[in-house]
C-alpha cells in the first residue's frame, strides 16, 4: 500500500463511504462523477479510468474538490 494518500486510488463503492461527509446518497455521488468533465473532477485529477472503462477515485482529491480546495492534477 502506498504512503502518499493522493495515490490511493479505488472504486465508487470503496470510496463512498470515505466521502459520505460531502455526498449525503451514493446517487448524488455517481451524479457529480457522471457529470466529472463539467464540473472540474477530471481536471482535478479525482477520477481516473482503466484500460477496462473502469472509474477509479482518489477519495482525498474527491474531498479537496468537494471542499473547494486546490489540489495539484494527477500525473
């Protein structure tokens, strides 16, 4: 596992749980995340695909865009 927790990366479900704070129903978690490339989660560097068109999310860097704090993209 890693140390630096902006490289921790897992599923929508894994992550909800982590981010139930700022997102009060898994809904309206999947509706930002659907909505990723309009409202700066991508550009955020929160959400990334696989090679499979999987949706993996860094909790961490989810939380910082909930929160409206800057964060750097991922590389």
């Amino acid at each position: 596992m890693t140390d630096n927790i902006l490289d921790t990366w897992m599923s929508v479900a894994e992550a909800f749980p982590l981010l139930r704070k700022h997102f009060r129903t898994l809904k309206t978690f999947q509706h930002h995340l659907w909505k990723r490339d309009e409202n700066g989660l991508a550009a955020a560097g929160a959400v990334r695909m696989t090679p499979f068109k999987r949706l993996l999310v860094n909790p961490e860097r989810v939380r910082a865009w909930a929160m409206a704090e800057d964060t750097q993209a991922a590389a």
